[in-house]
C-alpha cells in the first residue's frame, strides 16, 4: 500500500463526507478508494470511519489521525516544493470561482498578466452569483463578497465593493427623478435576490446618521449582476448596483447616478479557500496577484472612494 496516497484517499473521504465524491474528485474508481481506506484501518488497527447507506462519519480516532495525516502531506508536498522549480513557476490546474461581474469587467481583462507571470498553470474560472461549496465542488479558491460566516474557510480581505444608485436617462424622463430614497416607492425598481435563499434584499441608504432601509416595488427581480444592469440599461426601473458595472454607463449617459447625496453600505471581498487544504502554491501566487489587483483598482481597494462622477457629467 501505498501510504501517503491511503492518507490523501482518506482526507479527500473526509473533506467530501462520501466516497463517491471523493472518487470523482481524485478521479479514481470508488472501489480503490473503499479498499485504499480500508488498507488503511487494518494497518493502524483502529476505526476511521463510520460507514452508513447515506453518510460517511468520522470516528474521534480518525478525526485525531486527520489532522495528522493534513500536517504530513503538507509538510511532504513543502519538501518537495523547496527542491523543484514549482515554488518559483508554479504549474497545475487551478479552479477558482468568482461572481459574474467581477469575472468579466474585472478578472478576465487582467488574466494575460497574470499568465505572463504564470504561464505553467491551467485556470478554471467558475463566474456565478451562487454561492458554491468548494469542498464538494473541488474549488480550491473563490472571491466572495459579503460578511463570511463559514467556519471552515480561511479568508483574506482583498477589497470593497461600492455601491451606486442609477437609472437610464429614458426611464427619468417618463417617471421623474427621485429626490429622497422614500421617493423610490413611487417608482419601478429592479430588486435583485439572493441565489441561495431567494430572498429580495432590501435597500439601504445613509446620509449624515440617517438610515433609511426599504422594501421597493418592482415589476422584475434577477440574481446575476450582469442581467441586472441590463435591465436598468433597458429602462426597466431603478437599480442599485456595484460601481465598477456602472462607471463606463454613466461616463457615456447611457445611465444616470441618482441620490447622490445619500450612502449604501459597502460590501467587503474576500479571497477564501478551505482550512483544511494544503495552500499549494499555485493558490499561493493567485492569492497574493489577485491581493495586488484589487489594491491597485481605484474602485475596489480598500478604503477605496465612492464613485465620482466626471464634473462635465452631472448628477441628477
């Protein structure tokens, strides 16, 4: 038996809580999978899993030779690393997932620099606003907007996402233009829901300590945030939208920005991957080029500036 790959048969087993995704993962049948494991238990002599028709549990010895088992491999693959070429020109495949936007205005125009610096590794790119599993998905790292409540990811904040408040110079003209958020409930808006729970988020606005958040009316809701700006170019309501999707629009008046005066709250972004998985260095170096993108993007660094429209391009 070989044991190195029993251990990393048995932490994949572990990862996906099954061991047919764990087959599919390692691209291995499941019946070398099961017997690789079950080598594995008699060698020790101890139990490492519960096995039922539906589940695949871990018992208190196998979750204790787990950790171990993680530190082994991680170590071992470190050696290996220091004495190969791959630290400095990591190679490989690298499965990463963003959200649609930032995959296409923001990730894509940029991915020729970071294949001149990398040209050894294979990109698979996942653009959705579905938050996915990356464990069960065999993601080895996501974007991720938002306030992160999954125990089992590490994450590193890269960046912020603005906020801006806008509608198409036609819709403006048949409806008027809204001057306080409370004007919005008169109006047709674009309402975006959640991918995950279906829920229609609300709005939200803040201007000197005032907090004003409100359900609005709207005759359509979307859950991608490229066919949501579409729908405001196509007139058909008010939209609140990240800035970086609204910028060339409303340089060009193809949209117009509306309540200016009035703040949304910013949206954290983070680059996140499972805690349990080796940070090869493949998702070492996108980590730190993906770190260096956004800091260098004006709308999305940190403490970046709210969206400032061109002087000779009015606000309404």
């Amino acid at each position: 038996m070989n044991k190195l790959q029993a251990m990393e048969v048995f932490i994949q087993v572990v990862d996906c809580g099954s061991f047919t995704k764990a087959a599919e993962m390692l691209n291995l049948p499941k019946a070398t999978v099961s017997t690789l494991v079950q080598t594995l238990e008699s060698t020790l002599s101890v139990k490492l899993l519960h096995r039922t028709t539906r589940q695949v549990m871990i018992t208190s010895d196998g979750a204790a030779y787990y950790e171990r088992c993680v530190q082994i491999l991680s170590d071992v693959r470190d050696a290996e690393e220091s004495l190969s070429r791959h630290r400095l020109s990591p190679s490989g495949r690298l499965r990463v997932d963003t959200p649609t936007g930032l995959a296409t205005e923001i990730l894509i125009p940029a991915l020729p620099a970071f294949f001149e610096r990398y040209p050894d590794i294979t990109l698979e790119l996942g653009s959705t606003d579905r938050p996915v599993d990356l464990v069960e998905e065999g993601v080895d790292c996501a974007v991720r907007g938002g306030e992160l409540i999954d125990p089992n990811l590490i994450a590193r904040r890269i960046g912020v996402i603005n906020f801006v408040t806008c509608a198409s110079p036609a819709y403006l003209e048949r409806h008027g233009v809204p001057e306080h958020p409370r004007d919005l409930v008169r109006h047709r808006c674009v309402n975006y829901f959640s991918a995950k729970t279906g829920k229609v988020y609300k709005w939200d606005f803040t201007r000197d300590g005032e907090r004003i958040e409100v359900d609005l009316p709207g005759a359509i809701a979307l859950n991608d945030s490229t066919a949501y700006v579409q729908a405001g170019l196509a007139g058909l309501g008010v939209i609140m939208m990240t800035d970086y999707l609204l910028v060339e629009h409303l340089k060009t008046r193809r949209m117009v920005q509306i309540l200016p005066e009035w703040s949304i709250d910013q949206l954290p972004v983070h680059i996140v991957y499972p805690q349990n998985r080796h940070l090869s260095a493949k998702v070492r170096v996108f980590v730190e080029w993906i770190s260096e993108l956004f800091a260098g993007h004006p709308n999305l660094r940190l403490q970046a500036p709210r969206l400032a429209v061109q002087p000779e391009l009015e606000t309404v």
